[in-house]
C-alpha cells in the first residue's frame, strides 16, 4: 500500500506531498524454517533457494510473520492444507502458542508453497494477499539408505523388539503390547523418506518422510495376533518415494499365543 503524507509549510505557503511505503494489514512479511526440536528459526525462506535438512533429522516447519493482527494464516503445501490460528503461524498447524510441530508436508525434494493471512480465526473474515514460493529441501545421500533393521514397537515408540526374516514371537513371552506398530531404522539414520508394507492378519502400506520410520504413522496401531505376517520396506533419497530408491528388503515372521 502506497500512502500520501501531506507536509504543511507555513512560513513558504506551499504544502508538499510525499509518497512513502507502508506494509499492508494481513500481508506475509517474513518465511522462516523452524527447527521442531528446539522451537527456533533456522533460516530465513527464500524463493527457490535450496536448503539442507541433513542437520535437522527430526523434522521442520514453516512459521509466517504477518503484518498486523492476524487470526489465522492457511498453508498449502502442494495439495496438502492446514491452518494455524494462534502465533507463531506454523504449517504444522498445533495451534498452540509455544510449540512449532513438524509439518510432514515438507519434505526433500521441491515443495509449492501458497500462504495467505486471515482475519479471522479459521480463515473467517479478510483474506490478505497470497504469498507463493518454491520451498526446495535437499540431503547430502549418495545413494538411498540401507534399510538396517525391522521390528515392533508399542505406538508410543517406548519398546523396540527387532524381527528378523524366520522368526518366531509368542505374545506371551515377548510381552508384545496390546497396540503396536512396525518400525524400520535405515543407514544412515535420515533419509528422503521409506515406504513401508505389511502382509498377513494385519496389513497396511504407508511413506514416512521422517523417522522414526513407521508402517502406520503417528497414533495409530495394530493389535497383534497370532499369523504368519510379512513386512517389505524401500529407502528413497527423496520425499514421498521419489528419487532413487535403494532395495526392497522383505521380512517374514510369525506370531505364535
């Protein structure tokens, strides 16, 4: 927004006008990256610029600093949507005050980025105007990551009981949890991103872009039962199952009672 700003000379009876810059409410000053773990910036976004992950293998965000008094702010990360309502606006979308909770949709590899303010909580009210940007993430791999080793955790990632290919579990004697998951640790430990498929009385085929690797994701679980089951998993070196991908490695076991 450009403003006039009258300037009253008295003394020479001339009054001058100037034109100066002013920032418009509900306009996108700043993208920065945040670290998830440490809650703080890390650098500031800019368009097309690449940036390397390889030091943060927890994750990160997108947080938007907005000119006056927002209520919201929306992300679109290619397809994917999310809205945040209280600062600091991250596209992890917590909407709490404190934390900036990694955004899966940001993963290695080129990401469009549309950002708008609103408002109004919920993208109610005013809209202001969109920013768009290439966010383009990179990882120094040379080759995919080795998948090193499977095995079930409970779905709060507390307990890890590693399966190998032939093995035999009884649910009594491993004191298998009642919701579990089926986790997969690569070499090196951060990657693009493994894709992770399950076969036998529970099944289930999912991508994780950031570890810890898992076949069903965050809060979700299988209750194991006794069955023959087999896992495959494939390490990319880019997000989403892109870029080159290593080999499959598959793991066949049973649960016994």
């Amino acid at each position: 927004m450009r403003v006039l700003v009258a300037c009253l000379l008295v003394a020479c009876g001339r009054v001058d006008f100037d034109v100066v810059d002013e920032i418009a409410p509900l306009t996108v000053t700043k993208l920065e990256l945040y670290d998830h773990t440490t809650n703080q910036p890390i650098a500031d976004v800019t368009n097309g610029a690449p940036f390397d992950i390889s030091a943060y293998p927890s994750g990160v965000a997108l947080v938007a600093t907005v000119a006056g008094t927002p209520g919201s702010v929306e992300f679109l990360r290619g397809t994917a949507r999310s809205v945040e309502n209280s600062a600091p606006f991250a596209s992890g979308s917590d909407n709490n005050n404190s934390d900036v909770d990694r955004d899966d949709m940001l993963v290695v590899g080129k990401t469009p980025i549309k950002v708008t303010a609103f408002e109004l909580a919920e993208t109610g009210g005013m809209k202001g105007p969109t920013t768009a940007i290439t966010l383009e993430l990179t990882l120094r791999l040379d080759a995919p990551p080795a998948i090193a080793r499977v095995g079930i955790i409970d779905d709060g990632n507390s307990s890890f009981l590693e399966v190998k290919d032939g093995a035999i579990v009884s649910i009594a004697n491993a004191n298998l949890p009642a919701r579990a998951d089926m986790r997969v640790d690569t070499t090196p430990g951060f990657g693009g991103s493994v894709e992770i498929g399950g076969v036998g009385p529970w099944s289930s085929r999912g991508m994780d872009n950031f570890p810890t690797y898992t076949a069903m994701g965050e809060g979700l679980a299988f209750a194991p039962t006794p069955g023959n089951y087999t896992i495959t998993a494939r390490a990319f070196t880019l997000g989403n199952g892109l870029g080159e991908g290593g080999a499959t490695t598959s793991v066949t076991f049973q649960i016994v009672p």
